[in-house]
C-alpha cells in the first residue's frame, strides 16, 4: 500500500495554566499534525510539539520541510520500507528531526490500521498495559511546587519530575516537596541544562539527602564528557535526555559512561524508528530508559505510549503528562483507547488499530492558527 497523500496543518491549544521550563514561560502550545492517505483511504496522523529553544525546528518550519521536500520524495513509497522512508528523507533534509517525527508518528499509525493492530503490536507487542508517570512540576516558588505536588500525590501520583534551572531555589524545591511526600513518591529533578560541571556536582552533592530518584540532564546538551565528570563525582543516578538524540550520541553516552538511564523523546530523535534503535542500544549497554514528551496532546503522546508498552529498557516513571496540561484536543474520544488513572497511564482492551486515536476534524478548524515567526 502506497503514500498517496500528505496535508499539514498547525494548530494552537491554550495550557490550563502557564508552564514555565528552564528556557521558556507559555500559555499555549503549538502542534504541527500532519495527515498521510494511503492509496486505499487509510489516513495515518503524526504530530510534533515543537520546542524552538531546546531543538530548533520552529511550526511553520516543520510544515515547510514536510510539504515542499519530504512530499514530493515519499508520495508513491510502500508505507511498510521505513527503511526507505528515512532513506529519503534524510537524502532530502539533514537533521529536522521533529519534521521526520510528524512523518514517522503517521506512517507508523498508517502501518497499524492497515495491519489492524495497535501500534505496540509492530513494536516489540504488549509487555506491559500501563505506564508509572511523573508529573512535571514547572519552575515556581518552592512552597507553589509543594502545593502542587501535594494535591497530584493525593490523586494518586507516585513520581515527581521538578523542573529546575538556579540552583538554591531547585535544592528548595527538592526539599519541600520531599517533606510532602516524604519516603511514599519517586522525585527526579531536571535542570534542562542549567548548570555548569562544577555546579552540577555541588547542587547534586547538596540534593543527595532529599533522596532525587535521579538528575536530567544537569550540564549543556553537547558536554557528554562534562556529564561523565559529573556521575564520577556524585552519587544520584544522571539521565541524558538533551544530550542524547542520535543513535551516535547513544554510543557515545555509553563509552563516555555520561548516564545511568536516557530520556527517549521519539519527536526529538526522528521518530519510533531510531527510537527504539536507541532503547535497544540502551538496553545492550545495561542502561535504562523513560519516555519523555514534549508536552505533546494525544497523537504524539499515544506514540510514545505505544513505544513504552513495548520496550523492554523502559523500567521508570515517564513524562506522559502532555495532555492533562492542555485545555482542550483535538481528537475524537469515543473508542479511545487509553486513560489515566491514579499516576498511571492505561491502554484499555477497546484500543483500535494504530495509535488508537482521531483526528477530530471540528476541533482541528477551532484550533487551526495562523503561526508567527517566533513559533
Ligand atoms: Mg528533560
């Protein structure tokens, strides 16, 4: 069955309340969906959230290399040669990864519902039907993290990421929100970058009595070696997750010994495709791994749901929040396929065919936008 058709549109969805990163405060949330027609009518849908000052790649510059380089090379490929799907597309366009991704969620949704399987099916199958989640706590005033965390424990919560960026006020937060939830949750601190080596290794020094399950990306994305120096030196498990995006930067986090766990984010590395070559690299390596988000809605998030249920490494608590945080979708919610529930994310037995969600075409229109050039 062959790529007959490819449409992209950008849609913009307000949060629920403002969230704040290392780099960035937001209101809202722009997504790029694109929609892929096979020659018997099946449509597959793939998304991307981007994240400009983290990875580059702004909305209207994903749709642009979607429309004008990737569908004139793939309409007319078999949706089943991946391989010669990412053949194209990186002959077409280095780098883009959060384009590829859009292409790959869709392609991959287009597999399943033509197989008529889920998409964990053609993963690796079901190795496990719910997922532990973290919920991110954005930068804010330590007591705010502690009010927030204390209200996502009593809903059944069990796994904390705190996002960070100066370093007293993350050790504080760490602090209140451990004498919240006391010996009874997981919490993972994620500096985004934030911290050079030195600092790195004495905020993690000074953490290590609140218990962190585990540090993200402490140090810059590019500085492997620098994270290396900083897991020598302190006793909290590091996670790579800016830092690793290739399946080359996997090989070089592990001979560097730079990590103990990676952060897959399928949008980030290109997609399911490379993802799962990086989980198995992980996994060969003796390391572990969660699925992270880029704060995506359902379609994207479905995707990594799918990759999680399937892949072995995939042992601690992940990042599938993006959808609570949003204020509305755009899919369709009858046969929905997934729930959350007390911390969890659950695939029901009602699951359908791919990602086992729908575009909702009324609520694509509602949130369809004209995107500036700072998006
Ligand atoms: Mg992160």
């Amino acid at each position: 069955m062959r790529i007959k058709n490819i449409q992209v549109d950008i849609v913009k969805i307000p949060f629920r309340k403002p969230f704040t990163m290392a780099m960035w405060t937001s209101k809202e949330k722009i997504h790029v969906v694109a929609r892929i027609t096979s020659e018997d009518g099946i449509v597959g849908i793939g998304e991307s959230v981007p994240l400009v000052a983290e990875f580059g790649e702004p909305a209207k510059g994903i749709k642009e290399i979607i429309e004008q380089y990737f569908a004139p090379v793939l309409i007319g490929v078999e949706i089943f040669d991946i391989e010669e799907i990412y053949r194209r597309m990186n002959a077409a366009v280095k780098f883009h990864w959060f384009a590829k991704s859009t292409i790959d969620f869709a392609i991959y949704d287009l597999m399943g519902k033509t197989a008529n399987v889920p998409l964990y099916s053609l993963l690796g199958g079901l190795n496990n039907d719910k997922i532990l989640l973290n919920w991110v706590i954005g930068i804010q005033e330590p007591e705010n993290a502690a009010k927030e965390a204390e209200y996502y424990f009593n809903k059944g919560y069990r796994s904390f990421k705190l996002k960070a960026r100066e370093s007293d006020r993350a050790i504080n937060t760490l602090r209140e929100v451990r004498a919240i939830v006391k010996d009874k949750a997981k919490i993972r601190v994620d500096a985004n970058q934030s911290w050079s080596v030195s600092e790195a290794i004495q905020t993690i020094n000074k953490m290590e009595k609140f218990e962190p399950e585990l540090i993200e990306q402490p140090v810059s994305y590019w500085n492997l070696e620098g994270m290396a120096q900083v897991r020598n030196a302190t006793n909290i498990p590091i996670m790579a997750d800016e830092g690793v995006v290739t399946i080359n930067d996997a090989i070089r986090a592990v001979r560097l010994g730079a990590a103990d766990i990676i952060n897959l984010k399928i949008a980030k590395s290109a997609g399911i495709f490379y993802s799962r070559k990086i989980a198995d690299i992980a996994e060969g390596a003796g390391l572990e791994c969660i699925i992270g988000s880029m704060l995506e809605g359902w379609i994207g998030t479905a995707a990594s749901a799918h990759l999680a249920v399937s892949c072995k490494s995939v042992k601690k608590g992940c990042d599938l929040v993006g959808p609570l945080l949003h204020s509305d979708q755009i899919v369709k919610k009858e046969n929905f396929g997934f729930k959350y529930e007390e911390g969890y994310l659950k695939l029901l037995p009602t699951i359908q065919s791919g990602l086992g969600v729908e575009i909702d075409p009324l609520k694509l229109i509602q949130y369809q936008e004209k995107v500036n050039e700072n998006n």
